[in-house]
C-alpha cells in the first residue's frame, strides 16, 4: 500500500470543492469529498491504476477520474504518490502547474 501525500494545492482544491458544493448542499459536499478519498484509497493500493494524462505523455504523472473531478497525481515511488492538482473537468488543465 503506498502513501498518499496531498500537495498543498491539492488540499486547497479539496476545501474549494467542498465549499463550493456546500452552498447548495452540505450532505452532498461531504459525500462527494469522501468520494474523492475513496479514489485516493484505491490509488494507494494500485499506484499504477490511474491513466497516463495525455497532455504530458509522460509515465510516472497519471489521473483518475472522481465524478467530475480529474485527480492528477505523480509516482514517487513504489510506496509513495504526490496528489497534485483536484481539478473539475470543465476547468483548464495547466500542464506547467504539474511539471
């Protein structure tokens, strides 16, 4: 089972979605946060479970999708992986942001 490190966009993105949902509906805020720490949970028992992001072509940067959310992470090593951005897919994926 490898670490999930969340960076610090990465949390800041997850209290942005969190609040954003939470305007409309605390129950669905929470639920949908507890989703995305699903998908987390499931990374660090599969490290490789995630797409290679095709923007950046490049093997150790993957993604899985959580709803309508894209979690980009990066392999650090086999028992480590850096969650970087927590983005809604109708959102700009900046690759520098990631390099």
């Amino acid at each position: 089972m490898a670490e999930i490190i969340l960076s610090y966009q990465a949390k800041t993105d997850l209290d942005n979605i969190y609040e954003y949902i939470f305007q409309d509906s605390p129950l669905y805020a929470q639920r949908q946060v507890e989703k995305i720490f699903n998908r987390l949970n499931r990374i660090s028992n599969s490290i490789q479970t995630g797409r290679i992001i095709p923007e950046l072509n490049i093997e150790s940067i993957r993604e899985v999708f959580e709803g309508n959310y894209r979690i980009i992470y990066r392999i650090i090593s086999t028992n480590k992986v850096e969650v970087v951005p927590i983005l809604h897919t109708a959102r700009f994926f900046d690759k520098d942001s990631i390099l």
